[in-house]
C-alpha cells in the first residue's frame, strides 16, 4: 500500500468527480474527518520544537499583500473572479497539510507553528477584508470575526489538545498512535473524495453559460496555485526546508475557502477554490510520486 500512495489522491479526485450526487451527502462527517486527522498528525508533534521565525512573517505576509494584490489587479476584468482569487491566496493552511507533510518529510514542527498561526491571521483578516471589499454590509466586522473563529478553531486546538494530553498522560496510547501516524493520510483521502464531490456539484449548478469567466477562473487558479507552492517553496529553502514552505503555502484549506465565499462574498466567487482543490492535489501525488521514486532509488 505504502508504494501506490501516489495514486490514492487521483482515484480520490476521480471518484469525487463521477460519484459526486452520492458522495457529496456525507459532507457532514468532514469535521469529523478532519478532527481525526489533526489528532493524529500532531500526535508526532514534539511541542518544544515550535517557535515563531521569520519564516512564518515571510509566508503571512506574503498571503496578506499577494491576495490583496490579486484582488485589486482582477477587479477591472471581473469582480467575482478577483473575490475568488483573493480568497484562494488568502486562505489558511490546510490542516491535511501535515498529514502531507509527514509523507513528504517535512519539518512537522514548522508545519504545525504556521497552520495554527496562519489560521489565526486569516480568522483577522478576512473580516477586516470582506469589510474594505464591501462584501456583506450588513454584517459587522464582529460578527464575520466570531463567525469565522468558531469555524477554525475547534478543529484546531481542541484535536491539539487532546493530542498533548495523549502525549503526557497516556505514552503508551501515544506510541501506538504514532506507530500508525500514516492513517491521517488516508482519512486525508477520504476528505478529500468528499470534498471534490461537492465542489463539482457547486461548479454544475452554479455555472450556465458564463463561459468566459468561467475560463479565467480556471486560469487564475492555475496561477494561483504554481505561484504559492514556488513562492512557499523559495521561502522555506532559506529556512532549511523547502518542502514545508510549499505545502504550508500551496495546501489550502479549501472548504473554508468555499464556506466563506458562500457566506460573505458572491457565491460564485467559490468556484476558484473549488477548481484550486483539483490542481493542489495534483500536485501533492506528483511530489509523493517523486519521493516514492527517490526512495526506491536510495534502497
């Protein structure tokens, strides 16, 4: 199992597409997923290894001033593919991220430091910016704040929590779990199956004849998507970990993404983290595929 991993996101993605009227109704167990899968990413995640560098200012800044760039170069061509684009960049890490990471042979530490800080940023800024944009008047800037952080963070820190408790508490529940650490890979898969299952419903009830913008979203969340795993990648080389810096960049959270342009943009401005999920887990079977060939190289 462990040399066909490359293939499990691609088999994930293609039956989101072709099955997406029957997988999509288990979108209420995603919570659940997603807690499972944190719990037992960080299960591998030595706290005392966490610590804020400039490699995490450099990824947040680079979300806060690339999005807001993107949105205002978009605006003139059209409002909703900017709405859509700024969204996709600004986005936080996805918590499946790390399930990715471990794979891969990222810093989990850096990793972990950068999701639970990113998420904080965006929890900020995005109310902050949904009120600039204009999006929403009628909603108040506290109520897009609370809204989103009752969103993000208990699947954050609560699995976080009970993870160090299982750490210092229960050892031998730890070694177990951190024995089978992987698991949060194919739970990763089972989300994303899910996922892709209701962004292509999204895209086939949403989209009618508007063809041409239709085709910019795609290219915007093409650009989108090389730019931030290049651009991650670039940054975290220079703090010793290239990997972590493209997967902490790249990897969105794409259902939160969605939730919130649903909720406080245009809907339709959900299609370019929609189609943004396509080509970031594209991407990720490309780079396991590469590291599976490595290693086999190695031995």
């Amino acid at each position: 199992m462990q040399r066909y991993k490359s293939w499990i996101l691609p088999i994930a993605i293609l039956l989101g597409i072709f099955f997406h009227d029957q997988i999509s109704v288990l979108h209420p167990v995603l919570p659940y997923l997603i807690f499972i899968m944190l719990f037992f990413s960080f299960n591998a995640l030595d706290v005392k290894k966490m610590r804020v560098t400039m490699f995490d200012v450099w990824l947040l800044l680079f979300q806060i001033v690339v999005s807001t760039a993107c949105y205002f170069a978009l605006r003139p061509f059209d409002e909703i593919v900017a709405q859509g684009t700024f969204l996709t960049i600004l986005a936080p890490t996805a918590s499946a991220a790390i399930a990715v990471s471990l794979i891969l042979g990222a810093d989990i530490a850096m990793m972990s430091t950068y999701l639970m800080l990113c998420n904080i940023m965006v929890a900020i800024a995005a109310p902050l910016s949904f009120t600039l944009i204009g999006a929403s008047p009628d909603i108040s800037f506290w109520q897009s704040f609370l809204t989103i952080l009752a969103k993000v963070f208990p699947l954050l820190i609560l699995p976080f929590l009970l993870a160090m408790l299982t750490r210092f508490a229960w050892p031998k529940a730890n070694e177990f779990i951190n024995r089978h650490k992987n698991a949060s890979f194919y739970v990763w898969a089972v989300s994303l199956t899910i996922v892709i299952a209701r962004a292509i419903g999204m895209i086939i009830n949403n989209f009618n004849e508007q063809r041409t913008m239709f085709l910019m979203m795609v290219g915007t969340s093409i650009f989108a998507c090389v730019l931030q795993f290049w651009a991650g990648k670039k940054i975290g080389k220079r703090y010793g970990d290239s990997i972590a810096g493209g997967q902490a960049l790249g990897q969105k959270n794409t259902v939160l993404a969605i939730w919130m342009a649903q909720n406080f943009l245009n809907p339709l401005s959900c299609i370019v983290p929609t189609l943004y999920v396509v080509w970031q887990n594209l991407f990720n079977s490309f780079q396991m595929m590469m590291k599976e060939r490595a290693d086999r190289v190695k031995k």
